[in-house]
C-alpha cells in the first residue's frame, strides 16, 4: 500500500496555517497560562490547523520560501500572537491590577498564595477576583470569539504582511492607559470606603487615645472590603461582560492597523 505523496508547496502553506494557529491560540486566556501542558496547545493547535485549512487554503501563498523568508514569516507571527495575547490579556491583568491593590488595602499584604498561570505569587482578592473574570470569559463564550477570529484573520491580514509603522503601536499603548483606568475603576468603591474608614479610625484614635485602632482596623477593614465587593459584584460583571464584547472588535482593529 502506498502513502499518498503531499506536495511540497501543500506542506509548507499548512505549516504556515499551522503557525498562525498555534500563535493565536496562546492568546487564548484559558490556555495562555502555564498550567495547560505545552503537549496539550500543540495537540490543540494541530487540530484546529487541520479543521481551518480548507476554510483558508486559498488565501495562503503557494510559492515556496527561502529559509530567510520562512524566519521572518515566523517572527512576524510571534509578534501578531503576542500583540492579539495582551488584548486578550487586557482585561485580567487590569482585574488583577486592582484586586492587588484592594488586597494590600484591606490588609492582606501577607495572604497570597501561588498562581500557577504566571508562576509567581499573588494577592488572594486578586485571584478571586481573576477567576470571576474567567467564569465571565467563559460564559460568554469568550474563547468562541478568539476561534472564529482565527479563520478571519487571513482576509485581514494575509500572511508575509504585518505592517508595524503604522497605529498598531500607538492603539496598544492607549490600552495600556485604558487599562490603568479600567483598574481603578474596578478597585474604586473598596477604596473609598476603606479610605472612609481609615478616616473615621484616625478620629477615633484622637478621640479614645486608650483606643487600640490598630487591632480594631483589621477586621473592620477586612469586613468592609468584602461587604462592598459583594454588593457592587453585579456592577462588576456588568463592566467585565462590557469589556469582553469589546474585546473581539479591538482584536480586528488591531488586524486592520497591522494590514
């Protein structure tokens, strides 16, 4: 029995889908951190590879390249992966970003525990908040929206074209500044209300000098922190299921500055 021979320009153009797959594939929040075994994306990414080349074989250049050629090719997809995996990122980071602060706020500095996605430690209220953010991700079949993106990257930016002198740059580093905003805006009801209370146990302390303020602001702050987190948890999901929306048209804009 013999095998079926595959042209060489047949492999390459799968190989170049197979890379554009795998590099956006990692932008998936679900699977970008590192406790999803690097086995497991590859088997994903050749998968999904198989399922989107017919979709996108003709828009795959068919000419064989140079190793030179094939190099750039590669970097220039590494770059478009980790461009779309911060807009994917953009919304984690920023909750993170705020919980984090919350955390020391409410006098948690000590308390953090080991996040296996970015290998390092992490504030408790920061991971809680994170994997809100994720459950959000997921009901609103967030991951869906990378998948089709996928395929209808090829129409907006074909292979060999990444063009990075025009507003790519510029639009990331205005999400950098949205990003900040979007922080603090997550974090601003726990902060005024602890700033409030460090207020009122100042005056405390001025008033009973005999008043231990310290080891009272402990609990008070700890019990006020979650009492706003819990009656403004509705308003964060409304901003979060807000963001997510937002995110795959900020994914396509990126494609249409990098075109």
């Amino acid at each position: 029995m013999e095998l079926p021979l595959f042209a060489l320009e047949e492999l390459q153009a799968f190989l170049l889908c197979l890379l554009r797959v795998g590099s956006l594939m990692m932008a998936i929040p679900i699977l970008a951190g590192r406790q999803v075994p690097a086995q497991v994306r590859l088997g994903l990414a050749v998968v999904l590879a198989l399922l989107v080349f017919p979709l996108v074989d003709h828009l795959i250049p068919r000419h064989l390249f140079s190793p030179g050629g094939l190099a750039l090719l590669v970097v220039q997809e590494i770059i478009l992966g980790s461009m779309v995996a911060f807009i994917g990122r953009f919304v984690f980071n920023a909750v993170e970003m705020g919980g984090t602060v919350v955390g020391y706020k409410m006098g948690f500095a000590a308390a953090n525990i080991f996040d296996p996605q970015t290998q390092s430690q992490s504030s408790v209220v920061a991971k809680f908040q994170s994997t809100l953010a994720m459950m959000i991700f997921l009901a609103l079949d967030g991951h869906f929206l990378f998948l089709q993106i996928i395929a209808r990257s090829y129409e907006l930016l074909p292979l060999g074209q990444l063009n990075l002198g025009g507003e790519a740059v510029p639009f990331l580093m205005r999400l950098v500044g949205n990003m900040f905003s979007m922080a603090v805006q997550l974090s601003a009801p726990v902060l005024a209300v602890l700033i409030l209370s460090g207020f009122v146990m100042g005056i405390l302390a001025r008033v009973f000098p005999q008043l231990n303020v310290l080891f009272l602001s402990f609990p008070v702050n700890i019990g006020l922190a979650f009492l706003v987190t819990g009656l403004t948890l509705s308003m964060v999901a409304t901003l979060l299921s807000r963001e997510f929306d937002a995110a795959g048209e900020r994914i396509l804009q990126l494609f249409r500055l990098l075109s």
